[in-house]
C-alpha cells in the first residue's frame, strides 16, 4: 500500500492545478464543458461501463486505475491537485477507493453529486436498501416490471424469473440476458414524461424497480409512474465514507478558487 513517504519530492501542492474528474454522468459532462471553458488543465476519465461515451472537450481516458493504490499512483505520478468525483451516486467502490486515494496522495476532493429522490404526495414507493433486498421484495405472483436499473445487476433478478421484464439499456446487450421473460429497449437519456407515460402503458407496467440515483435525466419514469398510480420499487443508495459534496457546477468551480493558490491564473 502507498503511504505518505511514498510520495514523490516532486509532489508540491502549491502547484498550478491539474485536475482529475471522474466521470460518466451528466453533472461530469456539464463540468467538463465549464472547466474546458475556464482554461483550467484538466482530464476526464471514464470508467468504461459504456460502449460509446460521450466525447468531453477535455483530454479523456478510459478503464480503472487498479484500485486504491493504483489511483494514488496515477494522482502522484500525473501531479493531479485536484480530485473531483461525478461518477453515478452507485458506483460505491470507485468512490470509495477515490475517498481512500485521495487521503493517501494528500489531493483535495469534492465530489459532485445528484441530490437523491424523495416521494412526494401522490407516489406509492417501497424502499429498500440494496439490491438484494429488491429482488427478495419480488418473491410473489408475475408482474410486468421496469427494471430500471441497467445492465450490472441484471443476473440476481433471474431469481425471480416468474415475471416480465422491461429493460432499457444504453448499450445493446452484448451478451445473452439472463431473464428468461423480458423485453430490451436501447436508449440514452435524458428521458420525457410523455415518453415513460407511453412507455408504461405500453407495456403495461405494473411495477417500476429504480436505484435513487437523482438528477432529472431519469425523472421522468418516476413521474408517469405517480400519474399512472403505479408502484415504485426504490433501491437507496450506498453508504460511503465522509467526504465533501455539493450539487452543481459552479459550486465545484468555486470549491476550485478557493483551493488554487494565489497568483494561478485561469485561462490560457
């Protein structure tokens, strides 16, 4: 494991910035745009989970790093002074290992997340804490489901394969679907509630099964599920170490000016 003595001499804090953002979600894609804008130097990198990412206007990499310590090798061996997070609000083990590297190689971190759905009045929501308490909450006769959820997880339902599934997917599955009743529709967000209103009737949805991820690109689902009186399955999200956050964009661009250190300059 890395230590503090592992750091290279050459490490100075006080450095002109070079950011890290983790990305692969639209808040990452808004701030990428805003940091290309500010002339700050700056690389996204992509964890890979999707065919065809969008194209940033910044200098972009994809893959993981090889866990904690192969992070806090990439911190200190690119000279990044700035880590900033906006990966999806379940993707708990790169934002763990981000919270872990970040202690390491000293470099300050704000991560940029989605404030989490609540219900209001009108949706019929069951919470659940993990995945696994979604599919025991399935145990019972068919119904027509949503599954929002994406393609990750899709193998703990097949215990629970009495019902239809509706998934939409940004990739097409680029392996066999292990459901043996469902139906795959291919689309990228951000989605209308025109839309999932059609969607739902449709395929006459009895049940929409949802991560709290937040943000409005996926509302929508939530939205025609309350107008339609279906139910809602909601998976909460994980639990992560103590680590700074805010929600927008110009809250990380103002974290980023007070964390430059007088006399650096943005632009170019």
């Amino acid at each position: 494991m890395f230590s503090h003595t592992d750091l290279p001499r050459s490490f100075m804090p006080d450095r002109t910035p070079n950011i890290l953002l983790l990305g692969g979600t639209t808040e990452a894609s808004l701030l990428a745009r805003a940091l290309s804008a500010s002339g700050l130097r700056a690389c996204f990198s992509y964890a890979g989970r999707v065919k065809d990412p969008r194209i940033q206007p910044l200098p972009t990499r994809v893959g993981g790093f090889g866990g904690v310590d192969g992070l806090v090798r990439y911190l200190t061996e690119q000279g990044i002074t700035h880590l900033i997070d906006a990966t999806h609000p379940f993707a708990a083990q790169m934002s763990t290992h981000a919270i872990a590297a970040a202690r390491i190689a000293r470099v300050p971190l704000l991560a940029l997340t989605r404030p989490p759905w609540t219900a209001e009045p009108g949706d019929r929501w069951h919470q659940v804490a993990n995945i696994d308490a979604a599919v025991a909450a399935l145990t019972g006769p068919p119904q027509r489901i949503l599954l929002a959820l994406g393609r990750m997880h899709l193998a703990e339902f097949a215990t629970q394969a009495q019902h239809h599934y509706v998934l939409r997917l940004v990739d097409p599955p680029s392996s066999a679907i292990p459901l043996p009743d469902h139906h795959v529709m291919v689309d990228r967000g951000p989605f209308t509630l025109e839309g999932d209103l059609a969607l739902l009737q449709r395929h006459r949805i009895e049940l929409v099964v949802s991560k709290n991820a937040g943000g409005e690109g996926a509302r929508a689902k939530l939205l025609a599920a309350r107008q339609l009186r279906v139910p809602v399955l909601m998976v909460e999200r994980p639990a992560l170490p103590p680590r700074n956050e805010v929600h927008t964009v110009d809250a990380v661009l103002d974290w980023l000016t007070h964390h430059t250190p007088a006399g650096t300059e943005r632009g170019v």
